[in-house]
C-alpha cells in the first residue's frame, strides 16, 4: 500500500479541479483493474486478467488507508473482468481473453458466469455456475439477486446475445429469456442496416422496470421490452455511427429525466484510428423515437500541459464508462455524472441543462510504473461521493473526493 506521503506526491502530480485524491493501493502489483463495486465497508475490483487476479476485496473503512484482504485467481486462459453484488451473493464473468495474458497457457476452462456465497464478504465460497458455449460472457447487470441480464455468446449465434438469466437459487442459474440483433441469429434472413465494415452485437444491458437498455457496439442503443423476460422485443433503436465513432459500450438510463446517456468506448491508442467517440445524452420520453440532444463536453487538457490536446498523449484517449446508478448502494443523482476517458482520467459533469452539458470537476492521475499515460478504466461512486477508479493496465485503485458543487 502506498504511504500518505507518496498519496500526497500523487496528488500533487495529478491533474485536477475540484477534485483530490484521498488514497491509493496498488493491488500488490495486479493493478489492471476493471469494473468495481463498494459495498458497506468493502471495495471488490474485478481485474482485465493481464496479471493472474479475478478479483481483489479491500477494506475502505478508512478510505484513506484501503486495506488488501483478499485476491482470487482467475482459470488460464479465461477472465474475469466484472463483479456483480447483490444480497449474499457475488457473481464474476468468465471469457475467452481477447487480449494476451502474461503467462498464458494452461487448460481451457469453461466460460460463462460463477456464483460465490459472500456471507462473509471477505471470503467468497464458490456456489454455482452457468456454462455458455463459445466466446462467455463479456458484461452483467444484477441488482435484484433475481435476474442478472447479461452480455453472452450463445449457440447458433455469431455475434452476443442478451440472455436473462433467473440466479434466484444461486447455485443453479438457468435461462429465462434472450434477445439478439437482427442478423446474428442461425435464422435470421435480415438485419440491421449498417455501413460496410460495422460490427454490432451486445454489449451491456442494464434495465430499469420492464425496460432494457441495450448498448450493440458499432449498432448504437437499442431499447427493447422485458415485461416478458422469456421474449423479449425491440421498440426502437437509436445510432449516430457514422458519421461519428460507435461501439456502443454503456446504456444509462436516468428514468427521472427520460434521457440515456449513451457512453462510446475507445478501443485504439489513436484518436484517427478511432473516429469522433463521445458521450451522448439521448431523449427517450417518447421511446419509440429516441433523439440525440448533446454530447458531454470533450476533455481538454488544462493550462501547462505537456499536450495540446490528449489526441497527442500516447495510449487511449476517449470514453469508457460511466458511474452507473444501482438502487440498493451508491450514489444516484441525475443531474452529476462521472465519466472515465482513460488517458484524461476522470471527467466530472453537470447535467441539469441536458442541452449543454458542463464539466464541473476532473481527476488525472499520474502516469503508472511502465506506462506511457494513465488509462482510467472504470468508476464506482459512494453515496459520500468518495469516487473509486480503476486503471486498465498497471494503476491499482484509487480513491478520489469530489469537492465540487452538487446540482439537483
């Protein structure tokens, strides 16, 4: 763990507004970390799977001092890049590595998701799983200890398919529903019409009600109907590429607002490569017609900066992910957003003009031990506003305090 004084040199190479960093971990060296949870007193990062971890649990406590308690390796040749929580209950994914592990090699083992009891939150006792032909699972939403609604390859199908899952006995999930893009089924005779070269399948879901929001890569957003998990059907679809970058990696619903923040992932270390990614604010209040009404600002680096622009800082620059709002922990304000941009670090933004939406704060770290720039990866907020971020790559965990205003 990284000493207080090391913690303030961090802060001070930081660059920040409205924003401070309150504590650091390291993750005894497998800072590759990707999506993360707090729950109570515990944070659970879920890691890419370039080093030898699935997961890291820590206590945060004292947020300024976060403690290791626990890491669990991931299979060879699999990942486990999320963490789902709810109840008792912990659910991480398994997928085929689309990347290279260090290390690599082994037995192939099955992908899919797996099941732990977390009676005691430091001590996962494996319960279930559910095995999915092909590629796994790639993301998951369960917050109910119902349903998780997941981003899965699935026999027959040459792209991923959105799969309900009923996890209610943990230890004997099994399928309830699914729902795929026109074109990637074994039957389909049509789909969607995309440009040449495009490459749509799902993403992420998340739902709120008998709504699911779909994220479909290169397909843009599409809002489909669970009131019938076992068939579930498309309203409509909305997407912008091209002209503008895709893969669609993240849906948001803000219910309260009738708007979806549509988050596009970087995936090149080139901002040519990678086209116009953005974030963009969607206007669903008549969901059969979504519209784009703006984009969040697009980060610039601050006075004094080595570069111009973070297109000229080496590695990814762009969105990721957003802070996405779970009913039963952290924290939900429809009006303030948190958003990683990978080399531009954290980008805070207030939202109540969603025609223009404005950055009120931001957190970039200093560039990790062999890396050329940061790549904040992921983001978690607490109900405190204490904002948990992973890096992609080598950064570990940080702990980051939004001392900006709160709009409501």
């Amino acid at each position: 763990m990284q000493t207080t004084t090391s913690v303030a040199e961090m802060n001070a190479a930081s660059q920040r507004w409205n924003t401070r960093l309150v504590g650091y971990h390291d993750l005894n060296g497998h800072g590759d970390g990707m999506q993360l949870l707090k729950v109570g007193q515990y944070v659970y990062v879920a890691h890419l799977g370039e080093h030898d971890m699935a997961l890291s649990i820590l206590d945060c406590t004292d947020p300024s001092a976060p403690r290791l308690l626990r890491q669990l390796p991931h299979p060879p040749n699999t990942h486990s890049h999320k963490v789902q929580i709810a109840g008792n209950v912990l659910i991480q994914n398994r997928e085929r590595p689309y990347f290279a592990q260090k290390g690599g090699g082994g037995a192939r083992h099955e992908a899919g998701i797996v099941t732990y009891d977390i009676s005691d939150p430091t001590d996962p006792r494996p319960l279930g799983r559910y095995d999915v032909e092909g590629k796994g699972v790639h993301r998951m939403w369960c917050v109910d200890g119902r349903y998780a609604h997941v981003s899965s390859s699935w026999p027959g199908y040459h792209e991923n398919v959105y799969l309900i899952l009923d996890v209610s006995d943990p230890a004997h999930p099994e399928k309830v529903g699914l729902w795929h893009i026109p074109g990637t089924g074994p039957d389909d005779a049509e789909g969607w019409d995309l440009a040449p070269g495009l490459h749509a399948y799902v993403h992420g879901v998340i739902p709120e009600g008998d709504r699911a929001y779909v994220s479909c890569v290169d397909g843009g957003v599409a809002i489909v109907d669970i009131s019938d998990l076992a068939h579930p059907r498309t309203i409509s679809r909305i997407n912008w590429m091209p002209p503008f970058g895709g893969y669609a990696h993240t849906a948001l619903p803000l219910p309260g607002r009738g708007l979806v923040i549509g988050v596009c992932e970087s995936v090149k270390d080139t901002c040519e490569e990678d086209g116009d990614k953005r974030i963009w604010v969607i206007d669903v209040r008549h969901e059969r017609q979504p519209v784009t009404i703006s984009t969040f600002p697009r980060p610039v680096p601050p006075p004094g900066s080595p570069w111009p622009d973070y297109c000229q800082r080496p590695q990814r620059f762009g969105p990721h992910n957003v802070h996405e709002h779970r009913p039963h922990y952290g924290y939900r304000n429809e009006y303030l957003l948190f958003a990683t941009y990978y080399n531009a670090g954290l980008r805070v933004v207030d939202l109540r003009n969603p025609f223009r939406p404005e950055e009120v704060g931001y957190f970039v770290p200093p560039a990790p031990p062999g890396q050329a720039a940061p790549q904040t990866n992921d983001v978690y907020v607490d109900e405190d506003r204490l904002i948990y971020l992973t890096d992609r790559h080598n950064g570990g965990l940080y702990v980051v305090e939004y001392e900006g205003p709160e709009p409501r």
